[in-house]
C-alpha cells in the first residue's frame, strides 16, 4: 500500500487561476505560475491542472501553461480538461504532464478510455466523477458532466465501475454540491465509489479545513486527497495540510527540506532539444 | 559544487518522454544535451538513462541507434559516471520477465514482474526507500527517504543486485530501488518527481 497522497489542484480558466464554488466560478487568484512555485516548496505530492474555460479557445495558451508548469514540478503533474482524442491527450504528455484526467470525454467518445489505457497505460490514466445527489438513481447519486451541467442517465457507482472496467487506472470523485462549499467532501459519495472499485480513489470537492482531508481518507475510504481553493488562502498551506495529517498519525510523504543550489531560475542552455 | 560546465548526456533512444529529467537536469548548473545516436555520448562527463516502456523495445532502441556499445564503451570502458532511471535501472541486467531478448548485462541477473497476488501492479506512489550507510547518492539525505515509482517490474534483491544496492524498497517481497557500483548509478524510481530528495539525490551524481 502505496502511501496517501496530498493534491493540490488549480483550476485554469482563461489562462488565470481561478476557485469555484458549485462548479461556478467565483475569484480569479492569479497566476498559475506563482501558485505551482509555492505548492512545490512544500509538501504536495502531486500537482493537478485542469483547464475548465468554456470553449476550446485557450487550448494553445494553457499548453504553454502546462509546458511552463512541468519545468517547475518536481512531483506528478496531472493534466486534464477537454480532452476528447488521443491527440489530446499526446498534446498534454508531450508538455510535461505523468497522467490525464478524463470526465466529459468518457462518456461522449466511446473508446477513448480504452485507447488512452492501451496507449499510456491505466496508471496514466484518471478519470473524474462529478456526481448530484438524485434520489431516483439507485445509489443516490447521477453522473453529471459538462462541468457539472449536464445531466447523463447513469448512476454514480455503475459509472465508476464501468470505467475502471475500461480502463481507468484512478477515479477522482467531486460532487457538484460541495465543490467550493468548505464544509467538507461528500463522504457517503466518496465511500461509495471507494467500495465498488479497486483503483485508488481520489476524494476532491469542498475542502474547508484539514480536518475535511483526514475524514476522507478515514471515513470515506480514499486513497488520495485533492483541494484548491483553500490552499490559495492559507500561509504555508500545503505545510500545514501535511503536517495536520502527519499529527492524526496518517502513512503519508513526510516532507523533509533540503538546501539545494539551484539557480534562482531554470537555465536553459539545452542543446538540441529534438522534442 | 558542481565542476564548471559539466556536459551531461541523456540518452535519447526515442521512446521515452525526456522532458522530465530534461526539467530537473536543467536546474542546475550544467549543460545538457540530448544523444539522438551512440557518437554523442563520446563527449559527455556525465551521462543518464531515462526509460519508461518495455524492456525489448528499449533495447531495439539502444541498439538501434549505436547507443549499446557507446555505453558500454564510455561507462565501462572509460568510468564515466552513470545514472539510470527507472527502465533505466532494470536494462543493466542481463535479462527481464517482461520481454524475449538480452539487457546491457552490466550485472548478472533477470527482473521479475511483481506478482499480482501479492501485491498492487503496477507499483505506484511515495514509497520508503531505506539506504545502506555510505551511499554516494543518497548523500545527505534522510533515511529513509520516500521516492515517487511507476513500474510493474523490479530488480529482487539477491544476488549481484543484492551485492550492489544501495537502496532498498519492501514492496512484495522487497526490491531493488537503487544500485551503485563504481560509476554506474541506478534508481528504480523517479528522481525528477521526487520533489527536493530527487533534486538533491541528482544533485548529488552531478558532483561526483
């Protein structure tokens, strides 16, 4: 067993940082640069972009986002948003990103789960949930996609089966009603999908102290915890989350600093940089 | 310190994404140059093996482009130092589970594919790596440390593996997560993603 994960994610919308709440956006915080600059001098583990502009416009402008980010990120880098082909997803890996997340996509492109699984690998490959309390579906919860708009017909925990069977190496599981809530991850949602599937779950959605993080992975069952919004207004944030976690004796990544000489800024004086 | 303009090699056999390492080499205060063929690695001070991919296919690559016996040649030949990662590490052996064909052999022994009974394959995530005292790569560093791996396959810890780790991982029934013998330096897992112990663990092969 493969230790807990802290993930901090960024939400990319136009080129800027920016929160949500419910899946609307709510502040622009900056710039992407500045905010994976700080998450890599703590404790994160794995950093997570994804890019939620409502046309494909930006497409190229959040490449070179993602290019730029990958040559500061010293841990995982997760790409995702509007990812539809496998060109797509060749155009996120070859500017920097270990793995894509996938959610609209799964469900709009029959076979684009297998194809990305037989052509990165399951471990590349994660695929997000949004989910809507709904009475009608047998487990509680409806699939939405569309950043969290649209509605589908298929139940939450049969969605994340299914996936998994095509091929998704990790699931990460938002519900459109906490997301930006601060009051904490839909843990009944969360356990649910975590008990059905066999891939490590990520709990992500409405994080509004540490104590959120630590119910997640020991209510709900999840392998990885994910937030945004919070960490862009905590000093020492990602610090802070770790050390909390560390504190209620969970197996995570003890970060430990070590001076490195590093110039102040990458140089490049790479030659023939074929790719 | 790191000596003055240190030309580092990375062997590009065209399969893998360089990008990473490229990232993390770019960092410090070397020149870094990517060898598309073997005649490139005949300059190089320093030269690293990155690899995801399979076994078989990565040897095509290596000898396809003249790189099997410009290795061999520089690293065992004239002592240049030597860091391979990941698939990197498990190509010095003479043989691997996962294909038909021969590794570099640089130390004998074949690597196994984690058992999916035992454990979770592929094999993903932080993880432990205790570190035998006097490492030269793990110099400075905490033990244990925790490193960030992606792989399905492993060196076991027996034999000349056993005789030249360095750093140890009990993941199924324990493995290899780093070897060094002379000038030849190993990691199974990804330095360029193991946030600040990676960077200093590079750090580290650059002033060797």
């Amino acid at each position: 067993m493969s230790r807990h994960r802290l993930i901090a994610t960024l939400l990319v919308y136009k080129g800027d940082v920016v929160q949500t709440r419910r899946f609307k956006r709510t502040n622009m915080v900056g710039s992407a640069f500045a905010a994976v600059e700080f998450f890599n001098a703590w404790a994160v583990d794995e950093i997570m972009v994804l890019e939620i502009s409502d046309d494909d416009r930006f497409r190229d402008h959040f490449l070179e986002i993602v290019e730029e980010l990958s040559r500061r990120c010293f841990v995982p880098l997760t790409v995702g948003g509007k990812i539809a082909d496998l060109e797509r997803v060749r155009a996120y890996t070859r500017a920097g990103a270990d793995k894509v997340v996938i959610n609209s996509g799964a469900l709009r492109v029959p076979g684009l789960l297998e194809e990305v699984a037989a052509g990165y690998g399951s471990q590349a490959l994660v695929v997000s949930i949004d989910a809507r309390p709904d009475a009608a579906m047998p487990s509680g919860y409806r699939v939405m996609i569309g950043n969290g708009r649209e509605e589908t017909e298929f139940d939450a925990i049969d969605w994340a089966r299914r996936v998994v069977a095509r091929g998704a190496g990790e699931l990460m599981v938002n519900s459109t009603e906490h997301d930006g809530n601060k009051r904490g991850y839909d843990l009944e949602l969360t356990r649910r999908v975590a008990a059905a599937v066999d891939v490590p779950v990520i709990a992500m959605g409405g994080v509004g102290d540490w104590q959120h993080m630590v119910d997640g992975i020991v209510e709900a069952g999840a392998d990885a915890v994910a937030a945004g919004n919070i960490f862009h207004y905590t000093e020492h944030s990602t610090k802070k989350a770790k050390e909390y976690l560390i504190a209620k004796g969970l197996d995570v990544r003890i970060p430990t600093f070590y001076k490195i000489s590093l110039p102040r800024r990458p140089r490049y004086r790479t030659q023939s940089v074929g790719r | 310190m790191i000596q003055p303009m240190v030309s580092v090699a990375i062997v590009d056999y065209g399969l893998a994404n360089l990008r990473s390492i490229l990232n993390a080499l770019s960092c410090f205060d070397v020149t870094v140059r990517l060898a598309e063929s073997g005649g490139d690695l005949a300059q190089a001070d320093k030269i690293v093996l990155p690899g995801v991919g399979a076994f078989d296919k990565a040897m095509e690559g290596l000898r396809g482009r003249g790189h099997e016996a410009a290795l061999n040649e520089a690293v065992q030949g004239r002592g240049v130092p030597f860091l391979g990662i990941c698939l990197g590490l498990q190509v010095l052996f003479e043989r691997s589970e996962e294909g038909q064909g021969r590794g570099l052999g640089w130390l004998a022994g074949t690597v196994r594919r984690f058992s999916a009974a035992e454990v979770k394959v592929p094999h993903i995530g932080w993880e432990a790596t205790e570190m035998k005292p006097g490492a030269r790569l793990f110099a400075g560093l905490q033990n244990p440390s925790d490193f960030y791996f992606v792989h399905s396959y492993y060196a076991p810890n027996e034999g000349e593996a056993a005789a030249a780790a360095s750093g140890v991982c009990r993941y199924g029934s324990g493995f290899v997560a780093a070897l060094e013998r002379d000038n030849i330096f190993a990691v199974q897992f990804h330095p360029e993603k193991s946030q600040l112990a990676g960077l200093r663990l590079i750090q580290n092969f650059l002033t060797l």
